[in-house]
C-alpha cells in the first residue's frame, strides 16, 4: 500500500463542488427515494475521505465515485432499515408536468436499467465504458440499454392508451 | 427527445445546501476521530481472528461459541430446519450451516462454493480469483427479501461477514446478520430470497463489483428463537436489551448511525458495539417514531448491561 494521504476537509468541498450533483442524481436514478439518495450521498464523500491514494485523472476520479455510488446505493437498499414505517415518497420536487411523467415511467424500470440509462444518456459514456465501470460484459449492458429502451416505450405507450380512454371518457 | 427530456429533469436532481453542509461536517467529525484509529482497528481485527476460528470449526454446529469469547453463553437453540441444506444455481452452490438468533437478530452461517471446484470468480468478468485479496477486503452482497408479514410492517436490515481465511479458492463462508425492526416478536419463519450473489473487491484501492451469479434462490429458517432480553424504559424510550443486540425504541431521534456506542456491564467494563441500523417514521416532516438497533460482537447477558453510552453521553439503564 503507498503512502498515506488522506483528503482534507477542503479538499472534500472541492470534490463535493465538483462531482456532488453528479453522485446525487446517480444515486437518486438508482433508489429514486430522496431520503436514500441523501444516505448515498453521504457515505460516497465519507469513503473519498478516507481513501489513501491518488487518482491519475479527472476521469479516473470520475469513475471511482461512480462505481462507490452505485456499491453503496447497492448496500443502502439491502443493508439499512426498509423505510416503511410510514409511507414516505422521498420524491425530489419536480414542477414541471413533462418531467413528473417521465419521473413516474423511470420509476416502473428495474434499478439496473436506470443506471444504465443514466450513465448513458446523461454522464454520456459509452456501453463498453459502462461495462468497465459496472464490471460486466459489453453484451450485457447493450442488451440492458436496448431492454430498457423498450420497456420505457411500452410504458410510455401503456401510458398513452390508458390518457386516451381517460379523455375518451 | 427521450435524451433531452432526460437530461433536463436531471438538472433539478441537485444535493440540497444542508445536505452538503452535513455531509462536510460528519467528514470534520470522522477526521478528529482518526485519533481512536488503533483502537478501532484492533477490534476489527479481533473480529476476523474469531471468523477464522469460526471457519475451522464450522463442521460441529456448534459455532457460536467461537464468535463469541464470552465465559457465560447463552443456550441458544438451533433454528435452521434443514442444517446442510443447500441451493444451486448453475455453478454456485449456497449451503445453509447454522442460525441462531433471538426476537431481534439472527446470525446465519452459510458457505459459497463451485459445484465444479472452480475458483470463484465471475465468468469473463475479472481476471482475479476472489482468494487474492484479503478476507477482510471482501464483501457479498445479498438482495435479500425476508416475509415482513410478521414484522408488523417493519422491516429487516442484514449485513454480511466473510469469515474464512480465504484459503480455498472455491470455496467462502459468510455469516449473514439480520437485524429485525420488530415490535416485540420474532418472525417464525424467515424466507431468504436470494437475487444475485454479488462481490465487492477492494483492488489496489479500486472498488470492483463482481457478480458472481444472478438467479432465484429461496431457504427457509424456521424455528423457535431465544426470547432472553430485559427491557427499560426511560422518559418516552425503552432500551431492550438480548443476549445478541440492544435495540431502543422512541419518538424522537436519541443518536446518528455514525455515533460510538459503548455498554457499560457491571463489572465496570465498557464494550463497544459496532452493526448499527436505525430507522425513522415521520409526519410532516418530524420523526414520530425512531427505532435503533445495534448487534453484538458477542453473547452477553442482557442482565448485567447497567447502562449505554452514546457519543460519550452515559445512559443509566439501573
């Protein structure tokens, strides 16, 4: 193991300046529940903290937080305490209707089809990069990226039917 | 135009102000706490040194005894149906060894192994055999369902501990921790669905995710659970305590996830606990009901806990 050198707290607010937005929103893509998206946050920025090594890149730092945000969001789901208590939304305040609609379709997706779909279309990487960075096979995330697509047409069309029947009403 | 209606609800998907703001000051908080680093890592270690005895003796069923260096051990019953019992998908074989567990938790010991002999890593997916890392840098991921038809609609939290030496290539034994979110009772039977079998690798300080196999896999525990505990209330929160965990149940939030908690027996010696899980319900914003739970390194006897100390704070439980 190399030499220790451990973040300091400015160098945390750096990096939270940097990249916060972008672990946020990948975790609220995976658990779309605010309240773990908050717990996600956290505990990606308190490993960075305790990392002991340098990164070779922007981009090498890039994928470090991606791949710890979605192992994190992995174990946020399993290891903490199913919040239902009470039920709890959690949703981010959305306005805008376009945006509520497409939340709600998002929603109906599988967790492994959304980080696909947004490493994809919003970080911008390509399939091969995806598959490095979730560690599984190029085919596999093609066929996930191409399922995904499906199911949200097939949503979006349910969706549509269920519009027109209601106005058709 | 599904890239662009994407992009632009994403940009409203932001880490609020106080969120950033506590997540820097939790950071200040770990950092002064860096001072306590020996001591925390001589528990750890503490830790591995037990599984690894755990490991050898596995064979007897008897094995909680060396997760637990205690003078007095609880009799615990057995609760697994089928010791023995083990569930296959492809070349991955679970194999359930044990369980024991009271109304709170329940510790279940399985092995992981290839029916083939071969060593486990994922098809095509990392050229590294899970035994070239440390035990202790390796993690299972279980997606977990467990019946909460008997949780009162409260819920389950689980972690997972490898606890063999990594010597057999093919083969990995883990102790799965449930911790029950309960109102009193244990379930009677609890349903493991396991979804996938994933593992985290710690490589040269590079986080892999290795899944080793996806499927449907289901056991079954059931059985009679030890039902020790004592319980205190104090103002609006009562602390139970049981043989393997102490959980406090109240209308308002008594500590954070990452606060130290230490027990006081009454011999005057403190134990620090670590596997802590909480949960809150809220109205309007306000927590109405906070629940903590917290499991044992070792077996005690929820008699002799005189008090809990939070952050330092002492909590008289006589």
């Amino acid at each position: 193991m190399g030499n220790k050198q451990l973040c300091t707290v400015m160098e945390l607010e750096e990096v939270i300046h940097e990249f916060g937005d972008m672990v946020y929103r990948l975790a609220y893509s995976y658990c779309r529940n605010k309240f773990d998206a908050d717990d996600i946050f956290q505990e990606v920025f308190l490993k960075y903290m305790k990392k002991d090594s340098a990164f070779e890149s922007d981009d090498h730092q890039k994928a470090w937080l991606i791949r710890v945000t979605i192992n994190c969001a992995k174990s946020e789901l399993t290891s903490f305490w199913k919040r239902n208590v009470v039920e709890m939304k959690g949703e981010i305040t959305l306005t805008d209707p376009d945006d509520l609609y497409l939340a709600e379709i998002l929603q109906q997706l599988p967790q492994k089809y959304r980080i696909v779909i947004h490493l994809y279309y919003y970080e911008g990487y390509s399939t091969d990069e995806i598959s490095e960075l979730l560690g599984k096979r190029p085919s596999t995330i093609r066929t996930q990226l191409t399922r995904a697509r499906e199911r949200l047409s097939l949503l979006m069309e349910e969706d549509s039917v269920c519009l027109k029947t209601a106005i058709e009403e | 135009m599904f890239e662009d209606s994407y992009r632009r609800m994403n940009e409203n998907v932001t880490a609020s102000r106080d969120l950033i703001e506590k997540t820097i000051e939790l950071a200040q908080r770990r950092n002064k706490r860096h001072k306590h680093a020996p001591a925390a890592i001589l528990v750890a270690l503490i830790l591995v040194l037990s599984g690894t005895a755990l490991a050898a003796k596995v064979t007897t069923g008897d094995w909680l005894g060396f997760v637990i260096n205690t003078d007095k051990i609880v009799d615990f019953q057995e609760l697994v149906t089928n010791p023995g019992e083990s569930i296959v998908c492809g070349d991955y074989r679970i194999t359930l060894r044990s369980a024991v567990g009271d109304d709170s938790t329940y510790f279940i010991l399985f092995d992981l192994d290839t029916v083939s002999g071969k060593p486990l890593i994922g098809e095509d997916l990392t050229p590294m055999p899970i035994s070239d890392s440390l035990p202790a840098d390796i993690y299972l991921n279980h997606f977990i369902n467990t019946s909460y038809d008997d949780l009162g609609g409260w819920g389950v939290a689980s972690s997972v501990i490898r606890i063999d030496d990594g010597s057999n290539p093919a083969k990995a034994s883990f102790i799965q921790c449930l911790q029950f979110s309960n109102s009193g009772q244990a379930p009677e039977w609890i349903k493991l669905s396991v979804k996938s079998i994933d593992a985290i690798i710690n490589d040269n300080n590079e986080q892999q995710n290795v899944i080793l196999a996806e499927g449907d896999w289901q056991i079954v525990i059931s059985g009679q659970t030890n039902t020790d505990r004592v319980e205190h209330r104090i103002g609006d929160s009562i602390f139970r305590v049981t043989p393997l965990s102490i959980s406090i149940y109240s209308n308002t939030a008594l500590m954070e996830m990452n606060s130290g908690i230490k027990l006081e027996m009454d011999d005057g010696s403190t134990m620090s606990i670590s596997e802590v899980s909480d949960l809150s319900g809220f109205e309007d914003g306000i927590i109405t009901d906070w629940q903590m739970t917290a499991v044992f390194s070792s077996v005690i006897d929820p008699e002799q806990v005189v008090a809990i100390i939070i952050d330092g704070e002492r909590i008289s439980l006589k």
